[in-house]
C-alpha cells in the first residue's frame, strides 16, 4: 500500500491515478488524498492536519474527481473503526459505508471499509 506523499505521487505520474494537495493560506500544504489503481486495487487515503479537518471533504471530493477522468468503478476507502474523525470526513465527502471487518486489525479493533 502507500505510506506516503511521494509514493502516492509516483503511482500519478506513472497513470495509475490521482494525488492532490491541500495548502492554507500561507501556502503550507496542510493535507493530501490519493484516488489510485494499485494492481487493479483502486483505492482512496488522506492525511489533513487536525486544523484543516473542515476542508478536507473537498480534498476528498478532488482526488476522486480525478480518479474517475482515468477509470470507472468504485473507490474504496478503508479506516479503522475507532477513527470517527477520519471515517467522517470520508462520508461527508460522499463515501457509503460498505463493509465492516470486525477484529482485522493487529489490536483487534474492526475495520471499516466505504465505498465512493
């Protein structure tokens, strides 16, 4: 999977996506999204600084706009349960929960997975 910016921004440059960037005001970059086709795996993740978190459904919302300019289907989103700030973002940006995983992850916590 992707763990990082750079990677994420590879994987566009050689077609297999999008990733897109999210800077305030000074110019810093506060956050990134990734819309990928990894291996026919098409995935979406983000990271935004705490301070941004109301911006970044259209962070979201960029990415997979620029996902679907290359490919068609579904993007899926994956996130730990307990992350009710992350999964909420996502489904305020228009992602539906599909699926739950209970005890996938190393600590036992579920997984959720949502589908854009």
């Amino acid at each position: 999977w992707i763990y990082e910016f750079r990677s994420a921004y590879q994987e566009m440059c050689s077609g297999n996506g999008c990733a897109v960037v999210a800077e305030n005001r000074q110019g810093t970059i506060v956050g990134y999204a990734y819309a990928l086709n990894i291996m026919g795996n098409p995935i979406l993740d983000f990271t935004v600084h705490g301070d941004y978190d109301a911006d970044a459904p259209k962070l979201l919302q960029a990415a997979v706009a620029g996902y679907r300019q290359k490919f068609s289907g579904s993007l899926f989103f994956y996130a730990a349960s307990a992350d009710s700030e992350k999964t909420g973002i996502a489904v305020e940006a228009g992602a539906v929960e599909c699926a739950v995983l209970p005890e996938a992850l190393s600590d036992n916590g579920s997984l959720k997975i949502f589908r854009f």
